[in-house]
C-alpha cells in the first residue's frame, strides 16, 4: 500500500462558501473569463479534499451574438450556454478571473485554442496529452497555445492531500497510483498572479496570509477579495 502524503502548500487556497444571492445579477463576462465553480460530479469532493478548495471545475467564456458559453472538458469537451453551467454547480455560485495585459484578441485566441478540443473525451487519468483532457488542462492548454500565457502550475500527485483518497485512488489506477504523475487543478489555476478578480460568490478569509504562505514556497500567488 502506498504511503500518500499531504501537500502543506494547498492550505493557501482554502476558501468559504458565501450563500448565492437569489436577486444577484450576473457578472460581466468576456471572452476569454475563467469561471470556476464547485461542481456536483462524482470526483468533485475528491478534488475538493485533494487541494483544500471548493473550486473542482473550470472553464473558458465564449461570449457571441449568440449568447454566452462555457468551453469546458467534461464528458465529453463541450460548450455549455452560461446559465446551465452556473446552475450546474453547488449554490450556483461562481468565481470569476480575467488574464491581465492581454488583449481581447489573445484571449479570444485562447478560446479558440479550446474550442478545437470540442468532443474529445474527459481524462479521468489525468494524463498530459491531447487525446483526453480534464477541466484545468483544457483551460491552461488552451491560453498557453492561444495567448502565449502560461497559468498554473503543475504538481506531482504526491503533492495533494491524498489521505481521504487512497482506496479511490488505487481502484482508478487499478492498484498502482503515480504519485509522480503530474497535474494541474483549478486551485492552482485560481491563485495565479497573471488572473485579475472579476467577480467572486466566494468569501476568501486571511488572503494576504495564504498569499505570503505561497510566496515563500515560491509559487505565483495573488489574494483574493
């Protein structure tokens, strides 16, 4: 049996779930925004346990004359109008990101990039190549390969806090888990510097200190109001 060992570094993106106002406008979105949100998939509490953070699922705004979609991997790459990818997350709440210094053609660039992943099937391994991809993959791929701008950072498997996780783990990998295997969620992508705040259903307590947490391990970090 494998040992699995906690990552200290993913207290820094704890967050507490505020209640979602039922008169609460909906933000003003752009193409290119990363909305993150809790979803209600079967591995949501495993990655939620995983990396501290309510925030298991992202995606990529397509804003048309059509109306407003989400790019998203899930099963399998599809794009999803606005509403029901909000409704489709615990409370329907939603954390809103922009990538600063970019023009809208970069990020729309970027969108671009995602959409060409569109049907392709959800990785449940979470490999690296382009046959199957997870949520947080599609998104850092696709502003990597669009816009030049590189977001997250990838993390050995050992890194995340496991503890909760090892039967799961060692059913999906038929007994033999890579903790060297590497990966990226959506907490990682939600605490990179390069990510502006536009709007957040989530209240994120001690920011400055889980800022100055990730700074001295040498990792991009930004707070959070």
């Amino acid at each position: 049996m494998p040992s699995l060992r906690p990552a200290a570094w993913l207290l820094a993106l704890t967050l507490a779930c505020a209640p979602w106002p039922a008169a609460s406008a909906a933000p003003a979105l752009q193409t290119g925004d990363l909305v993150f949100q809790t979803s209600r998939s079967r591995q949501s509490a495993a990655i939620q346990a995983a990396t501290h953070s309510p925030l298991s699922h992202v995606g990529l705004v397509e804003v048309t004359a059509e109306g407003t979609f989400v790019v998203e991997a899930v099963q399998p790459v599809r794009r999803t109008p606005w509403e029901r990818w909000r409704a489709r997350g615990e409370g329907g709440r939603v954390l809103v990101l922009r990538a600063s210094g970019l023009a809208p053609a970069q990020r729309e660039a970027a969108v671009r990039e995602a959409r060409r992943h569109l049907g392709k099937p959800y990785d449940l391994r979470f490999g690296w190549d382009d046959e199957a991809l997870y949520c947080s993959e599609l998104v850092h791929k696709a502003y990597a390969r669009g816009a030049g701008l590189s977001l997250g950072r990838q993390q050995a498997l050992s890194e995340l806090d496991l503890r909760e996780l090892g039967p799961a783990l060692r059913e999906r990998y038929a007994g033999h888990v890579p903790l060297a295997l590497r990966l990226l969620t959506p907490a990682s992508l939600a605490e990179d510097a390069a990510l502006q705040v536009v709007s957040s259903d989530y209240d994120i307590a001690t920011a400055l200190q889980r800022c100055a947490g990730a700074a001295a391990r040498k990792g991009k970090c930004r707070p959070l109001p």
